[in-house]
C-alpha cells in the first residue's frame, strides 16, 4: 500500500533518522568537549556515587530495550491484522478488489517477463438478485460465504481468489493456459451445481475465462474475461465461455 503507515520502507528512514542524530549529538559532544566535562564530574564524586550513576543508566539502557522490543513486536501484529483487513472482504473472507489489482498487476508483469502462461476466470452467481428477494438477504449472505469456500478449495495454492463484486468472483491463475483455465472453470461450475446451499433453490454459475496475451494489460485481460461472462450469459447462465471459444464463434 502507497501511504501504509508501518511500512518497512518507512521504518528503515526512521531508523536512519535515529542514527544520523545520535551521530549528530556525538559530534556536538566531541566539538564542545561535553565529554570531558562528564569524566571531571565523575571524577569528582566518590566512586559509590558513580556506581550508583552507572547501575541507573544501565538498568534504564535495558528497561527502555525491552519497551522499545515489546512495542515493535505489537507493531508488526498490528500491521499483519490490518494489512489483512485492508486487503480481505469482510462478508466471505476472499482478496478484495484493491488486493486484485495489485496482484493482476505483478502477475502480468511477471507473465510477459518470462513467458509464462497466466489466465483469470470471472464468475457470477446466476439470478442472484431473485435469491436474495425470494429468501432475503441473510441467506443470500449465506449463499456467498458457501460459495466463495467452494472457490477457496477448487484453487490451488498459487492462485488468488477474489470477491470482485457483489456476486462477481474472480480467480486469478498463474501458470495457467486458457484450456487448463476453462477446465477449471467446469469443474467448479460442476461443484456448485452439486452443492446445497443455504437456500431451497439449485445455484448455478456463469464463468468467463481468458488468458493472457503478449500485448495485454490487467484491464484489457478483466475486459476479454467479461465478454465472455457476457455471452455466457447471454447463452443461457450455467456455463463457461473461454476467449478463444468466443472469438471462433465470432
């Protein structure tokens, strides 16, 4: 994240920040002989006093470690939770859309750079609206949480599952070609229709599914999967349309 407040790249001006003004204040003590001043002054108590000066300061020295450890390590907690926060959908716990972009973003790069192949599914759970007028809202909630851990456990550990939208779901797909892809696609097309869900009515999906190309962007790749969601629609719902299928039926 751009403005993220504990970032490590902040973190490490900080403590450069912190070194160059003890280094600062080492110069200043040397230039006006401070140094010397506090050697004559200890120099002048008896040595019981000096103990006791010592014994403070380094107690203090290690008080003020410790502090200074326990506060680091709730920071870096902190910033765990609210990372994932940031980047998770409150309703069913997929990547949200922030997180996405980011991600089609590395995974384009890293795509065109060594020639890997990379593709995306966009799902959309069909008729969604009627479930949720027919039964209500809570258990439309109910129907997105089922479906999205049915998305969680069809992907493989590589991939990114994502809430791209009220019913809309994306799975981004490294090392993944369009027909590996769109075998994906049917087989959680075909997991959905077998699954029962929170409501008295069978859930089906529809799935757009391209690949990338050498002359694509994130968006122009999200542009050909949602044609292809489109005509899936358009054909009917409950079905998986590929961008190659698209274009030679075209």
């Amino acid at each position: 994240m751009k403005n993220w407040p504990f970032s490590p790249r902040r973190i490490r001006r900080e403590l450069a920040l912190i070194a160059a003004l003890n280094l600062l204040c080492y110069l200043l003590f040397s230039h006006w002989q401070l140094f010397e001043h506090l050697d004559d002054w200890l120099h002048s108590h008896p040595a019981k006093q000096i103990g006791d000066v010592l014994l403070i300061g380094l107690t203090m020295t290690a008080s003020m470690s410790l502090f200074a450890f326990r506060r680091l390590r709730e920071s870096h907690a902190l910033l765990k939770v609210l990372r994932r926060q940031a980047e998770s959908d409150e309703a069913t716990g997929l990547s949200n859309r922030r997180h996405a972009n980011r991600t089609l973003q590395q995974e384009t790069e890293r795509s065109q750079r060594s020639e890997r192949p990379f593709s995306v599914l966009l799902i959309d759970i069909d008729h969604f609206k009627t479930i949720n007028d027919s039964y209500g809202h809570p258990i439309g909630d109910q129907v997105l949480r089922g479906f999205a851990k049915l998305l969680r456990q069809s992907a493989r550990q590589l991939d990114t599952a994502v809430r791209w939208g009220g019913e809309e779901f994306l799975l981004i797909c490294p090392e993944t070609g369009q027909e590996g892809a769109l075998q994906l696609a049917n087989r959680l097309a075909e997991r959905v229709r077998g699954h029962a869900f929170a409501c008295e009515r069978p859930v089906t999906i529809s799935v757009g599914v391209a690949a990338l190309r050498r002359d694509d962007t994130p968006e122009s790749l999200i542009q050909r999967a949602d044609a292809c969601l489109y005509q899936a629609k358009q054909a009917g719902r409950d079905r998986c349309v590929s961008a190659a299928k698209a274009e030679n039926e075209g």
